[in-house]
C-alpha cells in the first residue's frame, strides 16, 4: 500500500491479489468527530450517519480518539470520537 500525503489530505493506492480483475482504486481519508450525550458508540455512529449523506462508497471507519466535552462541575456532556473515514475516490 503506497500512502500519498498532500495538503492535510492522504489517498492510499491499494493492490489487491487479483490485480488482473480488478484496477487499482485511490480512497481519499478524511477526519471526522461525532458527538453524544449518550455514549462513545453514538458519537462514532452520528460522525458515520451524516458523513454517509453526502459520501458514496464509504469504505472503513477507525476510531483514533475517544474523549469527553465536562461541564463547569466536572461532569460528563458529551462524548466524543475523532474518527478516521475512507471512501473511493473518484477524482480526475
């Protein structure tokens, strides 16, 4: 896998096994944090849910940082996940 960095931006080149079947593709990966008052899972669930309304051909999503928003007495807001989310690039 060749990692292409560029502008904040990062595409991989992904060869699969069956490289006469398939062509090569480029998924662009793009950072994203969803947030909950519910849980850690939601907050990761809502990132994915709105990025799939305006992104097609979502590919995998990796959770990279877990955290909480605390209120002036130091109690827990909100949860929040920083995830990491590919998806098929289909630029020119």
């Amino acid at each position: 896998m060749l990692d292409f960095t560029a502008a904040g931006s990062t595409c991989f080149l992904l060869q699969t096994e069956q490289e006469d079947d398939m062509p090569d593709s480029v998924y662009k990966v793009i950072e994203l944090i969803g947030t909950s008052s519910d849980s850690w899972e939601k907050a990761a669930a809502n990132a994915v849910g709105q990025a799939a309304k305006s992104l097609r051909d979502l590919r995998i999503a990796e959770v990279v940082k877990l955290d909480v928003q605390l209120d002036e007495k130091g109690n827990v807001e909100a949860y929040r996940a920083k995830l990491n989310v590919s998806f098929k690039f289909e630029g020119s």
